[in-house]
C-alpha cells in the first residue's frame, strides 16, 4: 500500500483506574465513599495534548459516531480490543511497526517521537505539519524516510518476505511431524509392538508347526 493510499491513525490510548466519588453514598454514610471507574487518555497523533473519558461513556460514544460515519467502524473495534487486552493485564497491541524496531532511527529520534505519542512508522509517515514542526530539524526528512520505508515494504520486498515466512512455516511443520513419526516409533520399540503383517505371519508359523 502507498503512503498516499494510507489513512489517519487513530490517537494514542492510554487506560487508567481512578478513583470517583459516589456522591449519594456519601451523603448517606456520612463520609466520602469511593469506586474504582475505568477511563481512557486518548492522545492524538503527533500531539503532547490529551483528553481523559470514562471508558464506557467513550466507547458508547464511539459506537454512534460509526453509526453516523464520523468515525471509521475498524476503530471503534480496535478501541474495545484494546481495552480488553488492558483489563485481561495484557499490554495493549501496537498498530505497525514499532519504532524501536525501525533499523533507520537514532535513540534520539526514537525519544523525540515518542513526547508526541509518534510511536510506530506508520504514524510518522502520516504525521501532520504540526507534528513534524514539533520534532524540529530533521522532522520532515525523517517523515519523508519513514514513507520511503513503507513503500518499499509493500513493493516486491514484502512478497518475498511472506514467501519465505511460508517456506520457513513448511519446513516447520515437516520436522514437527518427523519428530513425532521418530517418536511414535519409540514408543512401539518399547512397547513391543509389531505390525500386523508381522502378526499375520507369526500366527500362520505356528498354525503350520501344530
């Protein structure tokens, strides 16, 4: 896929639990009563700016502005994926390629991109003009190398790269199944087992001895 053919990405997220006063209950115990609620700190790309909701107000939220087409439907459900993963207390999925995993990006880099939540290739290579101003000298050539990365990861480098994943994936599974045919015959070694061919002539031997 080209650069030109990408579309926005959706803001950094970030759950947290606070604690909110039940203001009922309190007036009722006479002193302040607390419950945990989830919410989210949602961070748009390339911004150091961000905004806390209540997780199910924001997903509620979420939901009708798909309905309304102002929100891409693959986001909403990358929302609620996201926030599952969170309260299962596993790390919530990043979308591309990490940009520590990026070979072209210094540290120094990698630190400037991340104070304004610029956390994979692709969000770089789609970052907005404030976005880059905020990275300062170098910012528009490292968006531009960012791109340049992406297009050629979708170019004859990427089908040769999933057709040796799959030679690898094929390889694999044949000395899986090698081990396990090496191991079947192990156990039939130990067991004693024969086949019944062998059996057949076994008992035919001694049919003709009697």
């Amino acid at each position: 896929m080209q650069i030109a053919e990408m579309k926005a990405r959706p803001p950094h997220i970030r759950f947290i639990t606070q604690a909110v006063e039940d203001r009922n209950a309190s007036i009722k115990e006479g002193h302040p009563v607390f419950f945990n609620v989830d919410h989210v700190v949602l961070t748009p790309q390339g911004s150091k700016d961000s905004v806390t909701k209540v997780v199910d107000d924001w997903l509620t939220t979420s939901d009708a502005q798909v309905r309304e087409e102002r929100l891409p439907a693959d986001w909403a459900e990358k929302f609620r994926s996201a926030y599952e993963h969170w309260k299962r207390g596993e790390e919530v999925p990043t979308e591309g390629t990490p940009l520590v995993m990026w070979p072209a990006i210094s540290p120094a880099e990698v630190q400037a991109c991340k104070s304004i939540h610029l956390l994979t290739v692709e969000d770089l290579a789609v970052s907005n003009d404030e976005a880059v101003r905020r990275l300062g000298m170098g910012g528009l050539e490292l968006k531009k190398r960012a791109k340049r990365y992406l297009d050629a990861s979708a170019g004859p480098g990427k089908m040769l790269a999933e057709n040796q994943a799959l030679r690898q994936e094929l390889a694999d599974t044949k000395a899986r199944a090698a081990e396990l045919e090496s191991r079947f015959a192990q156990m039939e070694a130990k067991l004693g087992m024969t086949s019944p061919v062998k059996s057949e002539v076994h008992e035919d031997t001694i049919e003709r001895k009697l």
